[in-house]
C-alpha cells in the first residue's frame, strides 16, 4: 500500500506545491487547510459528467476511484460512501451486531454516535497514554455474553495495537470493526490500515489527509459483504424489483469521486510535505519540559495526519487551554481533538462515567492539534512553536 502504488504517471513531485499562505507575517494560521487539485485538472475531470448527466448512483468516476483505491490501499472490497460516519454506520449494520459493541471514549463525536445510532451499546475501554490508542489490556475485562464487535480508532496517523486487538477478538468470537477515518496511507510493515479486522471505515472529508469533500470508504473481507454493504447504502434495494434491507442512502456523488481522482495524484507529494511539518516540529518541540509528542511507532509509517501534542500544566507553566487560548489570540488556530471526552459529553454525561478511562480523561484535558497540512510553511511551523514556548512560564 506505498504510495509508490499510484501510477507514477499520476504522481505529482512535491515541489510543485504552493507554500502557504499570505504575505503578512500574522496572518491567521488554521488548524488545518485542505489539499486542492490543480484547478483546470479538476475542470477537465468533472467535464464529461455535463455529457453524460450521470451525477450519482455509482457512476463512472465512483467506479474509477473505487478501483484505484483498492489499489492504493492494497484491499479488495470497499464502497465509496457520502461521508466517514455513514460508511461506519453501514458497516456496523452490515455485521448484524447486536448488544454491546467495546470502544475508546478518546474519539470524535461520530464513533459514539454510529454506535447508539444502531442500536448498540458502547462499552468504553480505557487508552494507552503512549498513543492514545484502545488499551487491549483493558478491553478483555469488559467483554460480557452480550459483546458482539470491538470498534477501535486509529488516531491521529498512527495504528492501534492491531495484533493485541485481533487475538482477543479471535479468542471471543467478536467482529473488529475499525474506525480508520484518520488512518488513510498509514501501513505497518508494508500492509494498509484497511486490512486489519474484519472491516474499516476511512474518511474524506475536506479537513483529511485524502479528501472528497465529504466522502468515506467502507473496506470489507469477501464479496457478499461487500454486495450487502452496497445494498445497505441505496436503500437496501437488492435488485431491480426487490428490497431486502432496511438500508439508507449513504453513496458517493460523481463530484465527490473526481474531486477524489484528482486529489489522488498529488497525495504522495503532500503526506512529504506533511511528513517534512512533522520532523520541523519535532525538532523543536522534542524535550520541551511539559510537552509530550506521540511517538513514531516502529514499523509504522504515518501519514501524518495531526500533529498532537499533550500539556502537563505542572511542567510546561501553562495548561492546555491556556495553551489554547494564547495561540488563538496570536492567529494561531489550534484544536482540542478530542475534548470532551465523549463521556462527558452532555448528551452521554448521565449514561457512562469518563472517570473508569482514567488515561483517556487525561487524555482530554491535555491534548492539542497543531496546524498540519502540506502546504504550512517553514516560517510557519517556526512561527507556532515560538509562540508556543513563548506561553510557558517554567524554564
Ligand atoms: N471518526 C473519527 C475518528 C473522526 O475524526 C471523524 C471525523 C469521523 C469518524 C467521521 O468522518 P466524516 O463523517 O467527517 O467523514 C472536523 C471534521 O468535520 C471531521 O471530519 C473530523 N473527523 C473532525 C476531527 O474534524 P471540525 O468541526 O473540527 O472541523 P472544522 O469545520 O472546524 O474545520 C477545521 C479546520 O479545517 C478549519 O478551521 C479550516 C479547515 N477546513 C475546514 C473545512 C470544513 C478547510 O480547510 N476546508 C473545509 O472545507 O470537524
């Protein structure tokens, strides 16, 4: 699944890519921007569908960016959808789950969400403080006779401890279903996210390493769960004059695919440049007493997604909010992925209790995004971590 896959007629050098953003030296800096094609590339992609007036449905260009993202991903079976969270949501319907579904309250809103919204009750198991993701120690604990999948999330651009994961799960009998929505490029030892567990969700939308737009991938193992994922998102109509599923309407618009087609062919050149952001803040922010950056796991190659870091109040001189709030006023726009913790949030406060996922709670109140995207500049980078060590207040 290297990048190397994509025809390197496709592939466009890094050079190429504009450096951000205005003149001004304070001008704002976002969170993240998203990756645009060449605009007349674009014009050109989407130029036969005026022609053709296909524009939904699975047309061509759905087909086309289906194909190639096999390819990319090294998998088989995927179906492009209108977004991440309805491919997870028609995923953990095409899995007939029942009862209890084991997940990470360190998240964002949608996992939850996909969960309860079919039905399911989520059971959350606690992080790893190292990289934030699933503990597989503390999932073993948590499963019951009524447990029916493990939904783990591949954070931030890096991989969940898939092997601990699939042995548990292996052991019990119980469907893993991962919420890759961060994880699209991201290989351990040469093999794609999308190939770990039995199914995964990727996400597209505007503000990923890959995007649509809005858009998503579902990846399954075999044809008739690939069959049954595509009726669940038409309607769950399985042929011309039948409907066997209670499905919805979760596909790709041909818009969506050629923005997808397009974006495809300079994504090597922008997780480079990204990979490029990463190493210049590492360089110097690593060691910053009350700064804690997450490791680079070996064998894992990132696609460097986010980059967060985490505030130890105590030996930074400063929290995370203040942190937060600081950078804000300088036009620096930082974001607090993932707080709050899904189990205070209002709507889940009274059901589940943040304080049994000690580590994620932490987690919560200690994290911050910095700006990542491939075309934030040098200065920029140098900007932000100046302004950075500027707020702390311990030598
Ligand atoms: N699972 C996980 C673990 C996820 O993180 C997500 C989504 C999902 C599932 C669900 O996947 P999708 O259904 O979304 O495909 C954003 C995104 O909306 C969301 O996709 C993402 N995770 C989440 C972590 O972040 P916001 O509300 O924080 O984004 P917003 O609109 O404030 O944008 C942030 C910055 O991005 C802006 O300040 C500028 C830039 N931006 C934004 C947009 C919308 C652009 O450059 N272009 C744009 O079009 O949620």
């Amino acid at each position: 699944m290297s990048p190397d896959k994509i025809s390197p007629m496709t592939v466009t050098d890094t050079d190429s890519y504009p450096e951000d953003t205005s003149d001004a030296i304070d001008a704002p800096i976002p969170v993240t921007r998203s990756s645009m094609p060449d605009f007349d590339a674009f014009v050109r992609e989407i130029a036969p569908l005026w022609e053709s007036r296909w524009l939904t449905n699975r047309g061509e260009k759905v087909r086309s960016l289906e194909a190639e993202l096999n390819t990319y991903l090294g998998v088989e079976h995927s179906a492009l959808t209108v977004n991440g969270h309805m491919a997870l949501e028609t995923l953990l319907q095409a899995f007939d789950l029942t009862g209890e579904v084991i997940t990470t309250p360190f998240t964002f809103a949608s996992t939850t969400h996909a969960i309860v919204r079919s039905g399911l009750t989520p059971v959350f198991a606690d992080i790893k403080s190292d990289d934030y993701t699933i503990d597989p120690a503390s999932i073993e604990a948590l499963i019951t006779p009524r447990t029916s999948a493990i939904v783990p999330v591949h954070i931030y651009g890096t991989l969940c401890d898939v092997d601990a994961i699939q042995e548990i799960a292996d052991r019990h009998g119980l469907a893993v279903i991962y919420d890759a929505a961060h994880a699209f490029g991201v290989e351990r030892n040469g093999v794609g996210a999308a190939s770990f567990g039995d199914a995964s969700m990727l996400s597209f939308h505007a503000t990923k390493v890959f995007n649509t737009v809005e858009g998503g991938l579902a990846v399954v193992k075999g044809t008739s769960l690939l069959a049954k994922v595509k009726h669940l998102q038409n309607f769950g109509i399985t042929g011309l004059d039948e409907v066997g599923h209670v499905g919805g309407n979760a596909k790709m618009n041909e818009f969506s695919a050629a923005m997808g087609l397009c974006n495809l062919r300079t994504l090597h050149g922008d997780i480079q440049r990204r990979e490029q952001v990463d190493a210049a803040y590492r360089d110097r922010l690593s060691g910053v007493p009350g700064i804690h950056l997450l490791e680079q796991v070996e064998g894992v190659a990132s696609n460097y997604a986010y980059f967060p870091i985490t505030v130890n109040p105590d030996e930074f001189g400063a929290t995370r909010d203040q942190v937060h709030d600081g950078l804000a006023i300088r036009g620096v726009y930082t974001r607090k992925y993932f707080y709050p913790l899904i189990t205070d949030f209002a709507v889940y406060r009274d059901t589940f209790d943040s304080t049994a996922t000690p580590v994620a709670k932490r987690a919560a109140d200690e994290v911050l995004t910095l700006p990542m995207y491939a075309d934030l500049s040098m200065r920029n980078v140098n900007r932000i971590c100046d302004e950075l060590l500027a707020a702390r207040t311990v030598e």
